[in-house]
C-alpha cells in the first residue's frame, strides 16, 4: 500500500505516518476556514430528539415532480374532452409534497404530489386533470362559500362535505368516451345517490358514514371548497388567474360545448346553458316588479273632491280637486291556451294570490281573466282557488290585453302569465304592464328548425318564471 493512503475502514492511529505534502497556501488555509452553508436538505435531515436517526417528516420525499408525465395526461385529457382544452391549459401545475394526491385552488393553479404521479398511470391522471378543472369551472368554491353562508356551517367537517358533494356532481357523468375511472374515484352510487344531481342537493342528501373512513382523507383544495391550505400559494402568488380571466376562460368553455353540443354530456350542456345566465330567485323579481308598477307615478293615484286643493284659495267660488292617492288597481291575464301545462297554471294561482298582497292586501282592486285565443270571463279576485280558468285552445293574448283595458274602473297595472308563444300588441297599452314568463326548453323542428316564439316587447317589464 502507497503511503499516504489510509484503506477504508482501518485505524488511522495504527497506519503508517503519511508523507508530509506541500505547504499549504494562504488561498487553501482560507478554504479550510470557511464555514460550510448548510442547505435546505440538510436542515431536512436534522435527526429526531434523543436518537441519531433522521427525521422522516422532515425529509423531503426522493424525486421531482414528473411535469412530462403530467403533460401527457393533460395532452390525453384534451383528446377526450376537446371543449376543455381552454380550461386545462389555462391551469399553471405547482409541484407540491404537502398535497396528498392532486388539487386546486381558486385562482387556478394545480398543485401535484411528485410521489403521487410516479405510481399513477397516465390514464387515471388524465381523468384527474379534468376533475379537477371541473371544480374551477363549476365554481364549486363559491358556492361552498355561498352555502356555507345560507345554513351557517363553519365546522372542516361541513367543508369536507362540500368536497364530497362537488366530487359527486362531477363524477357522475364524468369517465368514459376515452376517460378512464380512477381507482378510489367518488361516485354518486357509492352513497347511494342518484345520478344528475347539483352540488347543493348532494350536500344535503348524505352525512358521514363511521363505516367509509376513506372518505376523511378527501382533499381537492379550495377550488372545491372554498377553504385555502397552507400549501397554496394564495392571491398574492404568482401565476394566479384574476376574475375577469377566469370568467373569460369559462366563457370560452361555453361557447365550445354550445357550438358543439353533441359532444358533451348532459351535466356539461346544463352548465354551459347557465353558467352566464343563472336561474333567477323570480319570485322575488316579480314581487319588485309589482312594487314598483303600483307605486310608480300615476298608478293609484286620482283627483277627488273630498278634499278641496289648496289653491282653491286663490279661486273665489271655485272648488278645485285635489289628487289623492288610492290602492292601485290591477288586472291579471292568466294563459289558458293548450301549450300550458297544469303545473304551469297552478303556479300562476300562486302567484295571483301574492300579486294581491302586493297591491297592498285589496283582493277588490284586483281583476283576474283567462284567456287563450279568445279572452273569458272576468271576476275580482277574492281567493286564489276559486279562480275559474277557461280555455285549452290556441294563444292571442291580444284579445286578454284589450278585455283587461276595457275594465271599469281602469286598471294602473296589467300583469301576464303566460308561456310567450303569443303575438303581442303593437302598441303599449296606457298602463305599466308586467310580463311573468313561464320558462320554455328550446325546440327542434326538421321542418322550422328551432322554433323561437316572439320575445315580448320592450315595454313590458319581463321576469321569467321557473
């Protein structure tokens, strides 16, 4: 053995004396001095107090994240769903040990377990990466914030909750025509659910099982409920979406699956039908569409000699009247041609009964007539079930219209409940005028194409109904 070696393992006390080298230099006794940086590694593998082992919670898993992987699931996902290509692109992919498997918050970064995607094939990792921008385009985070504000939930378990509801809302209808269903993946059939639900409607149909503990290890992050984690980067991060650039990649979504429609599943359709056009709460539009027809000016209101004016002062020997406000009058054209459906006409008995309270509780100052090509009878209103609805044959609500105008005393308010497949005045009557609008599907003739029927005019105050 060469001196100045020393074997490995054996004692350097009892090995020959190594050669003395060179001199060192200043430039190597400076080397030699300068204290060692410690990394963010080695600070990860401090040991456990009290044993010389390493610390396995503190040491960072081997490998990075496999972002070649993930793209091609992304690639495969956008081949299968091709109306969410927008959508998964416009995701920014974190890399995250603190996730367990993949999730989202809600400025639409997507933040991926490098171990996770090792052991997940690329099938199941595509499906993931639509599931998960699923919940950023559903606004499942705001309307887990929303809901959680309407029942007052505040409790992780409420929020896990949420998760499981939106994951079911998702998966429903999900895999399938070139996307696998992941292993573990949550369906409505595995709490004995129906298909075709929303959200809300899961949440509220199941609570925790003690005999399904899988379910608490459940975690797509905020963009599912709303809750930030401390992995997430937040609004201040970067490569964060603002509003208007997510609303414009929802827009964009949209638009692909109405321009093609066919391709995508039902749950898809609905949404892209609403997402820019959400139901509206009609009942309260159509109650401050009323308030604001009876308290506008003009309506309820009349000259009366009960009450000289003040300026018939000024006027020796000449009474004057004075205006004097009065419960508004109104008249209600019910629909009762054939295109209207019982349910239909039962909601617009509902609805007569709260036009009365909100013309101030006088049943006498409300008229009610049926009309469907030809107007009926007309009659006060005195109580909603004893309304008698005439009719079942064609639509001309025209003829309601001038019958409604032709009542004595005048009305200050017309309300309509009707479907819209009626022709319309020409001209505005000479009162404020209400249009309570029965909400009507789209409808395909080979012959017509889509049947549209004329929207109602501008000067009717419109709120859909349903």
């Amino acid at each position: 053995m060469s001196a100045g070696s020393t074997p490995p393992g054996a004692d350097a006390t009892t090995g020959p004396e190594p050669a003395p080298g060179p001199a060192p230099t200043p430039r190597d006794l400076a080397h030699r001095a300068r204290p060692t940086a410690r990394t963010a590694l080695d600070v990860g593998r401090r040991s456990r107090p009290g044993t010389g082992e390493p610390d396995a919670a503190a040491t960072p898993q081997p490998g990075k994240l496999d972002r070649d992987k993930l793209y091609a699931a992304r690639l495969q996902a956008v081949r299968a769903r091709p109306y969410l290509a927008t959508a998964l692109f416009a995701l920014h992919l974190v890399e995250s040990r603190q996730t367990p498997t993949m999730s989202v918050d809600r400025y639409w970064r997507c933040y991926a377990s490098p171990a996770f995607v090792d052991r997940t094939p690329v099938e199941d990792l595509a499906s993931i990466w639509v599931h998960e921008v699923s919940h950023l385009l559903r606004d499942h985070h705001g309307r887990s914030d929303r809901l959680a504000r309407d029942l007052g939930l505040k409790g992780p378990a409420d929020r896990l909750r949420m998760n499981i509801a939106a994951d079911c809302e998702i998966n429903d209808d999900a895999f399938g025509d070139g996307l696998v269903k992941p292993a573990g993946a949550l369906t409505p059939e595995f709490l004995d659910l129906p298909d075709g639900e929303l959200m809300e409607d899961y949440f509220r149909g199941f609570s925790f099982d003690l005999r399904k503990p899988g379910l608490a290890w459940l975690d797509c992050g905020s963009g599912a409920d709303g809750v930030d984690r401390d992995w997430e980067l937040g609004p201040d991060g970067a490569h964060g979406l603002t509003a208007q650039e997510r609303d414009a990649v929802r827009f964009r979504v949209a638009e692909a699956i109405r321009g093609r429609p066919g391709n995508a599943p039902a749950g898809w359709r609905r949404w892209a039908e609403e997402v820019f056009h959400p139901p509206q709460p009609w009942r309260q539009l159509l109650g401050a569409a009323m308030r604001s027809a009876v308290s506008g000016p003009g309506a309820g209101g009349d000259y009366s000699y009960g009450r000289p004016a003040r300026r018939s002062v000024g006027l020796p020997g000449v009474v004057l009247p004075s205006l004097r406000r009065r419960p508004p009058r109104v008249s209600v054209v019910i629909d009762t041609s054939g295109s209207v459906s019982d349910r239909e006409l039962g909601s617009a008995l509902l609805e007569v009964a709260a036009i009365g309270q909100a013309a101030g509780g006088r049943h006498d100052q409300v008229t009610v007539l049926s009309c469907d090509a030809a107007a009926q009878a007309v009659g006060p209103l005195c109580r909603a079930a004893g309304i008698p609805l005439v009719g079942g044959g064609g639509t001309d609500l025209r003829t309601g219209f001038a019958a409604a105008l032709r009542t004595r005393p005048r009305p200050d308010v017309v309300v309509v409940l009707t479907d819209g497949q009626t022709p319309w005045p020409a001209v505005a009557p000479s009162c404020r005028t209400v249009v309570g609008l029965f909400r009507r599907p789209s409808r395909y003739n080979e012959n017509r194409g889509e049947y549209r029927p004329d929207a109602p005019p501008d000067w009717a105050r419109v709120v859909t109904i349903g």
